[in-house]
C-alpha cells in the first residue's frame, strides 16, 4: 500500500451544506470519505499528518454529471449534489494515491490534488467533510477519491471556484484511542465508525435555499405514514455493496464475520426524506457460501412490497455470485438501520445505520450521527443457532461476551482459558475454536463542542440484549423513537430493544476541556440480555469536547441508576408529535407466545402453538397477488380478510423479554404491562427478574387513546402482555417476528396478509432475478441447511 500525507481541515458547516461522506460505500453520484489505515473497498487510502498548520480554506461547487455516454449528457441528468471544501496548506498539496492492489488499473480512477479546479474529465474527485459550526473547529481532517464504480463509461466533474478564506485551524488526531496491539483494520476494517475521524452529519443532502422537504413540512402538522405527507424530491442516491468474510476482532478477540464492503458495522446509508434510494447488493460470500438479503429496518415499501428484503416474503436470497438491485423510496424520516434478513447472518456483522433526513422535533447544531449499541457473540451465528434450536435447555438464551458502540469494545482475554486443543470455556459452543486476544482493544469516540446541542441516533442493532444508554453528567431530551417524531421530553437514560431506535439531543457543558464517558449495559441477566457475567454486561465510549486531551482516558463518573429495567420509557411519556387516533373500527387478534419441544425433539419458540419455518425457493407476494390463498403450515400466514384495521392482543407466557417488529407499518402501541408483584398492572417500565407471575392478561385499557404511541417494535415484558393496533393500509406479505436473532431462528415469527386485489403490481421478473439464481444454486449444491426459520 502507498499513501501520501494530507494536510488540511474543513470549514464550517455554517458556510455550506457539504455532503456527508462517512463511510466507504457510495455507488454512482456518491463520493465516499475513508481515513483508515489499511486497503479501501475502492483503493484510495490517506494518511494523516496531525501537526497543526495553516490553512486556504477554498469552496467549490462540484456538479457530478453520472451517463452513459459523453454525448447524452445534459442539464436534465446532472445533479448538484452539494458544495465541497477543498483545502491546500501553504506549505504542500494534498494528494490521494491509489492502491497498486486495486483499482489502479482502473480507466476510471484518477489522483487528484486538493487545488482549486477540478479537471472537467476525471472520474472522481475530493470531498472533505462538513464540519461544526465553529469555524475554529473541524472534527475530521483527511479525504479520499474513488473510482465510480457505476456500470457507465465515465463520470463528469465541474467545479467552479466560488470563495478563500484562510484560517488557521487545529487539526484533531484521527487516530485510535490508545488501547492494545491492534490496527483499525484488524479492528473494524475499513470502517472509521467510532473513530475522531468519523464526520458530523448535514441537516440535510444536497444545496438547497431551505429545507429540501418544504418548510410546510413539520413533525407538528404532517405524518410520513400518509402517502401525500411524502416530499417529492426527484432524487436518487446510490450505493454500492459488496457482502464478504473476513475477519475482525471488535473487541481484541478475532472472529469470522460478514462484512459489507470490509466495513463492520456497515456503511452509511443517507437520504433525504422522499428521496429515492438504490442499492445494488453483491454477494461474494464464500468458505462455505451462504445466501444473502437487505432488510430497510422501518421502511413503509408502500409502492415497492417485492424491495423489503425478506426471503420468503417478497424474493428469495441473493445467491453466492450473484447481484440484486433494491430501489425505494424514503417514505419515513428519522434513524434506522438496514441488515441481513437471511438466517441470524445480521448478528455477523452485515448491518449499518440508516439515515434519512427530515424536519426535527427541536432545533440542534450538530448531528454526531449514529450510535450503534450491540451485544457480540465470539463464535458462528450458525453455531449458536444450532443450540438455541437444539435441545440443551440451558443453551437458551445464548450468552453473549461482550457489548460493542460502533463496533468496537473490549474483552479481558484473561477471562477464558483456552488453548487450540481444548473446549471453549464460559460459552455454549463446544468445539474447537482458535483463540487470538488482544488486551484492551480500542474504544469509540466522538466528539463534542461546549455549548453547542448534540443529535445522537442511538440503533440497538444487537442480537439478543437489551440495551440501556447514558451519558455521564449530561440529560438527553427524547425527540424521537424509531421513526416517529416525539413531543420532547428529558430523562438521563434510554432503553432499546433489538432494533429500536431513539433519537436524542444531549446540551453541552460550557467546558472546553470536558471528557466523559457514553455507557451502554445490559440489564436483567439472562432474562433480557444474556451475559456471561457482569463484566461483560456493559461497555463505554469516549466523548472530548473541544480542547480535552486526546491521549487521556475521561474519568467520569455516573451518578444514573441504570436499573434493571428491560421496557421501554412509559407510555404516558412517549407522545407523537403529530396526533393520530386510532380507529375504533378494528378486529382483534390473539396471539399466545410460547416455547415448545417440537417433533424432532428440538426446541420451538412459537405463536398460537406454531413455529415458523419459510420457503426460501417460493416467495409468497407473488403468491398472494395471483390469488392462491392455500399455504404451508409452518409459513405461519395470517391473511385478514376484513377491510379494516386490527389490533394485536400478544400474550408472553415466556420468562423472556421479546423486542417484536413489524415490517410495513408503524402500529399504535395501545398497552403493554405485566402481572409484576409490585404494582400497577400497565407499568411499560418494570424491572425483569424472578417478581414476574404467570398469566398477564390485557384488560382491554388503552393508555392515551387520542394519540397513543406509534412504532414499529416494542419491547413486550417476560410474562407480560402488548396490545398493539395497525391500519390495513399497504397490501402485502408483512412479516412480524421477535426481533432476539436466537428466537426468531427457533421459529418465533409469522407472515400478515392482506388486500391480495390491492397489491402494486409487481415488476415483469423482478422476482425471478433472486429465484431463478437461487434455484439455481440449491438445485446444484445440494439442499440448502436450512437449520432454523430461515428469516
């Protein structure tokens, strides 16, 4: 690899709206920013000097024209995507090299320095990151070019020199906090999430006079959930994904994975609301092979049922070799995630935040981004599912060994005792595994500036454990959850089941110098998250603010009682901004939640008595649109015919807390409560534990009746109930499952259909662009093992 230094900083994101470039990834008008040591997905790498210099700030405005050929380019196909800063130091020219290993061989590569004109016939050009508003500031030094990877013969540059500013800056490490041995490649790959050198986000993509939604747009007077209430933007992001093995050690011990694009977690994906978004995904996993599918965690698919990612329901898995291009539209605002739906693969590390963004309940300075909360597993995905649906009761739930925040953590190696030829101690896989650990591994970062009001997205995108954040000696004030756009609140800790979300603004101290700690823990033991043992139940990440001292650990201390609560705030806290009552024109569904031994002797989580086991070869959209109403058992198919909405009365008759979600709505969250010794029966907050009876009921009480909460998962208490209400409203195959990786391969899951007449109409072969390779693939190696549900 070869590298040359880069010397420059970014201006305030005040002066302009410059592109978020966070993560390796963008395909086609998308510009990807990597700093990380070690080869690119695309071949560029950077280095960074970290010496302080003085630097000519120059703004540019770079139009990226994306055609077939040079002749058919015109107004109409060129897109503005953003202005851009270029910086030079008084002293060297900043230049990017390409990787001899890759893509120097490539006609559409080129090495650009960072000067004030761009040629017109390169293929790739300098982005540097937005930074904050405090033009003293920049919170990531470094950019690289890449290659367009885009199926077309070339990619257009413009760029017009608009204004200079010269401003001497401070140029913050982009380096790893200290920590053991380990590169940031051995690490994450090339991921720079959780690093000083991960950018802020914009408030938006793109230049445009205002908000690119409308400015009579509000969380107070519009509901993403309506299809008028969409923006139409006329704009499509693109992205490229590659899905591989690898291997990482997240927290200093090294594992098999499956990454996109070398990166864990994954790239960013971002938009703005009614944007179009399309993802071309490619599945190189290989030693052994595997099928693959994206799922757009909270995505309505009002139009588009067939792109929601789920095999079975609406395509078959993306075969070994094989490429499939997903295209929807933002219909919702807010944070979010997207990640394999194909087995439990998302617990190997093929996930990624996405953001799409759109008007906020409150005003902020700065969008820090993601904060990805997720407990970690050392061995095979296939190997804990393997015992979770065996028959060794005390596999269930799996332990898990660490917590990671965006990918990075820490394990104590002098915790398990090993050696290549023995068992694998303290955890529930026994065979025999190689044991390579590094001593405190590298921890998250992320910056802060003193007065300034901070977004943080928090994802639980772990397999099983419920999460519980705080910030030492600072509130967050709850602006949303999961898609939905709250009335403000403040509290000094968040909980997420897997696959929520929850938006926070946290207000800086005025102390330049402050560092502190982020916290993530999991409560409740094995009866929420499944940890080995306390130590391996929590975590933490670094905050600097301004001027605090890159080198040294913080040495906060936090006065939050966590507790051991695995529910969600209260319902009488967590209020939509824009009202919506329900209907009271509903039918009632029932459904038992239970864990049974099934014929083969193993275990099945189950709903009314029935697991869940799909048909990867058959979707069943096509199905239902063609009207063939006549189903597999195990496919767990609940087709209402009744043209009005439903509400969902969810028994747990399982000492287990279950995040369920539901795909292709946000529903109404009408009650949730437990028959706890210790009170109220409609708590929403409780702590798990041994205080739990059996045979919690809902009394048919509804908390907020004029404006209950809207989401689409919920955290539903071990021996408790939820009672949740959806509108027929987006004819498809809409699975809803528990969202616990380990429970939804043992079965827990089930299929709602309905409006079979009213389904959009399906691309002409679409759905054989999965099949027929799938097929293909099964046909020709084998049956596939299909061990658990396949979902």
């Amino acid at each position: 690899m070869r590298s040359k230094t880069l010397q420059f900083a970014a201006l305030a994101a005040g002066a302009v709206a410059a592109p978020s470039n966070q993560q390796n990834g963008r395909q086609r008008r998308q510009i990807s920013n990597d700093t990380t040591a070690g080869p690119s997905s695309y071949g560029s790498t950077t280095t960074l000097d970290l010496s302080t210099v003085n630097t000519v700030y120059t703004t540019i405005n770079v139009t990226l024209t994306t055609c077939t050929e040079s002749s058919s380019c015109s107004a109409s196909s060129t897109e503005v995507l953003s202005s851009a800063i270029v910086a030079t130091t008084t002293t060297s020219t900043a230049e990017t090299s390409t990787d001899s290993s890759s893509s120097s061989s490539d006609p559409t590569s080129t090495t650009l320095s960072s000067s004030t004109s761009i040629d017109s016939s390169a293929s790739s050009t300098v982005y540097t990151p937005y930074s904050s508003a405090d033009p003293t500031y920049s919170p990531l030094e470094g950019t690289t070019s890449i290659s367009s990877s885009a199926p077309v013969s070339a990619t257009y540059i413009n760029a017009v020199t608009t204004s200079a500013l010269a401003v001497a800056a401070p140029a913050p490490a982009c380096t790893l906090l200290p920590g053991g041995p380990i590169t940031n490649d051995e690490q994450v790959g090339d991921s720079t999430w959780g690093t000083l050198c991960q950018p802020y986000f914009p408030q938006w993509l793109g230049e445009y006079p205002t908000v690119p939604w409308g400015e009579n747009r509000t969380v107070n007077n519009s509901d993403a959930t309506i299809a008028n209430d969409i923006p139409i933007t006329n704009v499509t992001r693109y992205y490229n994904f590659t899905v591989s093995r690898g291997e990482i050690s997240p927290d200093g011990v090294l594992r098999d994975v499956i990454t996109i694009n070398n990166q864990f977690p994954g790239p960013a994906i971002e938009a703005n609301w009614g944007d179009w978004i399309e993802v071309k995904v490619t599945n190189n996993i290989s030693n052994p092979f595997e099928g693959t599918a994206l799922h757009w965690h909270g995505q309505l698919q009002k139009t588009t049922p067939w792109e929601d990612g789920v095999p079975s329901a609406g395509q078959c898995p993306i075969a070994p070799g094989h490429t499939y291009t997903y295209r929807f539209q933002a219909e919702l605002h807010g944070t979010s995630w997207y990640h394999a739906h194909y087995s439990a693969q998302f617990t190997a590390g093929v996930q990624g935040p996405m953001v799409i963004h759109g008007p906020s309940s409150l005003p902020y300075d700065i969008d820090v981004g993601p904060v990805m909360l997720s407990d970690w597993y050392h061995v095979p995905y296939f190997s804990i599912v393997a015992d979770a649906v065996g028959t060794n009761y005390s596999l269930i739930p799996p332990t898990s060994d660490a917590v990671l925040i965006n990918g990075r953590g820490q394990f104590n190696c002098s915790k398990r005792s090993y050696d290549n030829s023995s068992e694998w101690l303290g955890s529930n896989l026994k065979s025999n595994i190689s044991w390579t650990c590094v001593d405190k591994a590298p921890l998250a970062a992320f910056r802060f500036q003193r007065g300034k009001v901070h977004r943080l997205r928090l994802i639980n995108t772990g397999a099983n454990g419920v999460q519980k954040f705080s910030l030492d000696n600072h509130n967050l004030t709850v602006i949303s959850t999961d898609y939905v756009p709250l009335v403000p609140y403040t509290t000094d800790v968040v909980t997420l089941g897997v696959g929520q979300r929850t938006d926070v603004l946290v207000y800086a101290l005025d102390t330049p110098d402050a560092a502190i700690w982020m916290r993530a823990s999991l409560p409740g033991g094995q009866i929420c998250g499944g940890v080995g043992d306390d130590s391996d139940s929590w975590t933490v990440a670094a905050v600097y603010y301004n001027e605090a001292d890159t080198t040294k650990a913080p040495t906060s201390k936090s006065t939050v009682t966590v507790g051991e609560e695995c529910l969600n705030d209260p319902l009488n806290m967590t209020i939509p901004a824009y009202p919506i009552t329900p209907s009271t024109n509903h039918w009632t569904q029932d459904l038992e939640l239970s864990l049974a031994i099934n014929d083969t002797g193993e275990f099945e989580f189950r709903i009314n008595d029935q697991g869940w086991r799909v048909n990867l070869n058959t979707p069943l959209l096509p199905q239902i649109a063609a009207g063939n109403f006549t189903f597999e058992r195990e496919w767990n198919v609940y087709y209402f015919y009744e043209n009005t909405s439903i509400i969902l009365n969810i028994t747990n008759n399982m000492p287990l807390v279950h995040p369920f979600h539901m795909h292709g709505h946000n529903f109404y969250v009408l009650n949730v409560g437990d028959n706890s010794t210790e009170g109220s029966n409609n708590i929403d907050k409780r702590q798990a534990g041994p205080r739990f009876l059996d045979g919690a009921t809902w009394d048919g009480s509804v908390i907020n009746p004029t404006n209950p909460m809207r989401r689409d998962g919920i955290l539903i208490p071990p021996y408790g109930f939820a009672a949740i209400q959806f509108e027929l409203d987006n004819p498809g195959v809409w699975p809803f499952h528990c969202h616990v990786a380990w429970h939804l391969s043992g079965g827990q899951g089930l299929n709602i259909a309905y409006m079979a007449d009213q389904i959009p109409a399906i691309p002409e072969g679409l759905i054989d662009e999965t099949c027929v390779d799938w097929n293909w693939y099964s046909a020709n190696n084998g049956p596939v093992d299909q061990i658990d549900s396949g979902a």
